[in-house]
C-alpha cells in the first residue's frame, strides 16, 4: 500500500475565466436582479422580490425586471435531496396557502434510526436533532418545478438553460454575468448549432448556484473572503424505486457499508404508497482511495432492512449530488459584496446533525430578497448597502441552527466512535461541550490510502453499474460536447484509480497507468471539483433531466 494526497494532483481555480473586467457587450440584457441558479434559494428569492414589488405602491405596475438564470434545460432537471423537508420557508414565503397546497409527499408519520452491520440492523434512540415530527416527504425536483411555476406566475423571467461561465465586474463590483457559450465541438471549435455567450447586467446579482459553486469560489479568492474553516463536503449517491410493499416511516442508519473511519450514513424515506427513496451519504475526506459510494450503495441495498421493500420493486430514477457539510465554522465571514449576494448551498446554510439544507436555502433567498429590495429603493447597491444581509442572516434561525451543532459533523474527523461520543455531549449540552471549535483541512488535503478495490458485480435487478445508473438519471449530453473537466498535472495511475472509484459517474477511467476522461457521463455532482478535477460549466441542457429527485 502506498498514499496519495489529492490537492498534489488538483489543477488550481481559473480566476481569469471565472472574473472578467471586460465591459459587458453593447447587446446587454439590462436586469434589476439577476439570480443565477434556480434552485430552491434562487427561485424563493425572486417571488419573494416580485411579491414585494407588486406591494410597494412607489415600484407601480412596472414591477422590477427579474431573471433567473439556470443551467438545466428545465426548472428541477438538476435539482437533488433527500428530501424530509421543515415546511417554514413554505409557509413564510407563501401565507395565504396550507401545507396542503405545497409540492410535498407525504406528511413524517414515523421514523427510524439503526445501526447497521452486515447482517442486521439494530434500532438505536432517535438523536434530537433527527426528529422529523410535522415534517414531510418529497422531491426536490417537484418542489422546484413548482416554484418554477410560481415565480413566472409572478412575472419572473426564467432562463433555462442557461448556465453561467463568469462574473462580470467593474472595480471591486459585480455588474452581471457572461453565459457559457453552446454548439462546440470537442476542441471548442464552433459547430453548426453555435450560439455564442450572452452578457447580462444587474443592479444587483444573486449567486445561488447551489453546492461548490464555481462563481462562489472564484468570488470568494478574489476578494479575499475567508472562512474559519474551510468548506468540507459529501457525496449522495440516491435512488427513487416503485416498491411494491408501502414504507411507513423515515428510516436512517449508520455503520455498515461504511468503515469506521468515514463518516456518513444513509436514508430511505417514503414517497407515498408505491414510491420510496434510498440513498447514500459519505463525506469526502474518507481515507480509502478505493471507496466507491456507488457501489457501497448497491451493496447496502441487498441488506435484509431495505431488501424486503426492494425486492420486486424497479428502480426508477437514479443521481448524485456534493452536499456542503461544514456548518458555522464553514461560512463565510461575509456573504455579501459590491452589487452582489450569495444565498443557499453556495454560501454553505446546510446542517448535517438535523439532515436539512431546503428550507435554509429558501430562507436565504427571502432573506436576500427583502436585502436587495430595500438596497434598490434606497439607489444604492454597494457592499455597506448590502450588508444588511449578513446582519440578517447571522441573527436568523439558520445561523442559530447551525451555531447549536457546530462542531458535530466536525467530531467525527476522529472515527464514527469517538466522533459519536462527542456529538452525543454535544447534543445534551446545545454544542457548549466539548467546547472550543474543531480545525478542519480541505477535504483534497486528506491522505489516501491506496490499495485493491473489492471486486462487485451488479445483477442488473436490484444492484446496478455506474451507466445503467447514469442512463436512469436522464443524462442525453451529446458525445461530441467538449470536456469541462479541467485535470491536473501528474496524474498517475493510481490516483487515476482514485477519481474512477470517486465519481459516480464513471466519468473517469484508469488505461494503463493514464486516466481517459468521459464527459458527457457526467451528472454535475462536482464531486471531483472537490478532490479532483475541476468542474466548470458547459453548454445548457447538458447533464441530468432528474423528475423525481
């Protein structure tokens, strides 16, 4: 065995692409707000600045010109989560409405938590963070399909299929976007369907790209914005089946499939009587080179608690999304700039000890909503106008939330036993003990260690290879798309082999001792942004087409 540290291997973030100080092009689209991402964050934040609008007698019948810019073809095609959602966003966002009317599920009517081993699965007290009780069941994919649905109700423009390929600033300002171009060939030459990037200007811009987000990060090294620690991530491997026998409560479990030295666990919550989703989280500063989440997730599947269920069943709909697992010690020290805010996954609102990042994102939308409305009347968009935001935000239920189970996630850096021990003190104590914060590096920081990978073979009905499980993600990205992958220098073979066991995809593949990169596999989980090759955007529409994630 051998060790290898993945940041050696990592390609640096290309700054000069992401920031670009040319003047925008004299064919402009001019907004008042633009919101790139229309994600659950993106999509609350424009109804909640059209509903103030349409309110506010001095703004008139004009209303403010919003738009939405998402990289998907369709509004909730890259959308993915588990998802028990806490409906207060909902409720906040839309008050004259009951839980009734909202895109969910299913109400929690039960849960469960057990500790797995090969073999069996022992049920073990309900951790207080874990309560789902007045919560309920669904997909994020819905959810966002719906909001869709609203905010052009609203007169919110949308853009699908529009993904965003820089920053455009004047000085230390954002003054709008440039869109990635389309219709190029493998070496980025144009095709007969070319269409060339678009620029968009706003007064105000709002980053809501969702998790490792590319303009968040360019952002973030250009103005020097740091965090305590830095973010640290995982990857969710989840699948949608039809089942033939109902699930009747909301089960999560630890232990096995996972060593004792990654942290994770997985889920498997009822999506009314015929569906279900099952899914697998594993945070990615694991040690063993040859983990794979993907196959660990079709192995689980053969365990006795979920089997029974399966059995008989179809899976429907298959994806893979990062999750940022930082918490408070991950922010950002602001979340604000000259003409630009950042809401949602893209400025880390996720609480891993309570498994909730929807309602988060939505509030911060709201919460960056009410910010820019009140910037925009006063006429002034600069950082100091803007940075009511942070004041609201850090007084908020979120930073609260996230105050209390600072250091949870954080604890289990030294195995799920000592780090179960710690969170269990935690807990009790409202995170005050064990006191003082835990240090964390970057996940690419991590040692791995190599060594042989068990071998797995999938038998097609309950267990699946990474294409079958891609093709059921929808994914139709033509083959001639140019690589948005951008790989580093001195890539061997083994940590070839690193990126192959990673990805869920199987974007990446060891020939030899060299690695062969397949792009159109890709499903945008950016995972190998994280500890490998660096994902930027490309052409709109590509990827997954997610209905029931």
């Amino acid at each position: 065995m051998s060790s290898i540290l993945p940041i050696r291997h990592q390609a640096p973030l290309p700054l000069d692409r992401l920031i670009l100080t040319d003047p925008p092009s004299s064919e402009a689209i001019e907004m008042d707000v633009l919101i790139v991402g229309g994600g659950p964050a993106g999509l609350a934040c424009a109804i909640e600045l059209a509903r103030l609008a349409k309110a506010d007698p001095e703004v008139g019948e004009a209303g403010l010109n919003i738009g939405v810019l998402e990289k998907a073809a369709a509004p909730g095609e890259h959308s993915l989560s588990g998802a028990v959602v806490n409906p207060r966003a909902f409720r906040e966002l839309f008050p004259d409405l009951t839980d009734a009317d909202f895109p969910f599920r299913q109400p929690v009517s039960g849960e469960a938590v057990y500790f797995m081993t090969e073999k069996r699965a022992q049920k073990i007290p309900t951790p207080p963070t874990m309560h789902n009780t007045g919560y309920f069941t669904g997909s994020l994919s819905e959810m966002v399909r719906w909001l869709g649905e609203r905010a052009e109700e609203m007169g919110v423009n949308l853009f699908p299929g529009f993904p965003v390929d820089a920053l455009l600033v004047d000085g230390e300002a954002v003054r709008g976007v440039r869109t990635t171009p389309s219709g190029l060939d493998r070496e980025r030459k144009p095709t007969g369907s070319y269409a060339e990037p678009t620029d968009l200007t706003a007064r105000i811009t709002v980053v809501a790209e969702g998790t490792r987000g590319l303009l968040s990060q360019a952002w973030r090294q250009w103005r020097k914005v740091s965090s305590t620690n830095p973010q640290i991530y995982a990857l969710g491997v989840k699948e949608v089946w039809k089942i033939a026998r109902p699930l009747d409560r909301v089960i999560h479990t630890l232990g096995w499939p996972l060593p004792a030295d990654a942290f994770g666990g997985s889920f498997f919550y009822p999506l009314g009587e015929s569906q279900a989703a099952i899914g697998l989280v594993v945070g990615l500063d694991y040690h063993d080179a040859a983990l794979d989440v993907h196959q660990l997730m079709q192995r689980m599947k053969l365990h006795p608690l979920f089997r029974e269920y399966l059995d008989g069943g179809t899976m429907l709909e298959w994806g893979a999304k990062t999750i940022p697992e930082g918490g408070y010690y991950a922010l950002p020290e602001r979340r604000h700039g000259d003409g630009v805010l950042f809401a949602g996954d893209a400025a880390g609102f996720v609480d891993v000890p309570s498994l909730k990042g929807i309602h988060y994102a939505m509030q911060s939308g709201i919460y960056a909503a009410r910010t820019a409305f009140a910037a925009l009347g006063r006429g002034d968009t600069s950082a100091t106008a803007l940075a009511d935001y942070d004041r609201v935000t850090d007084a908020s239920y979120i930073v609260s939330d996230l105050k209390k189970t600072r250091n949870m996630r954080l604890a289990f850096k030294d195995g799920l036993y000592v780090g179960g021990l710690k969170a269990g003190l935690m807990t009790v104590t409202g995170g005050r003990f064990p006191g003082g914060r835990i240090t964390m590096g970057e996940d690419a920081a991590t040692p791995r260690t190599t060594g042989p990978a068990q071998p797995f073979t999938p038998d097609n009905t309950l267990t699946f290879s990474k294409v079958d499980a891609v093709f059921k993600s929808g994914n139709e990205t033509r083959d001639t798309i140019p690589s948005h992958l951008i790989v580093g220098q001195d890539v061997t073979g083994e940590v070839a082999d690193f990126y192959a066991h990673m990805c869920p995809a199987g974007v990446y593949e060891r020939v030899g001792d060299a690695l062969r990169v397949n792009p159109p596999n890709c499903v945008d989980c950016k995972a190998t942004d994280v500890v490998g090759p660096r994902w930027t955007p490309r052409e709109g529409g590509s990827g997954p087409k997610y209905r029931l994630m």
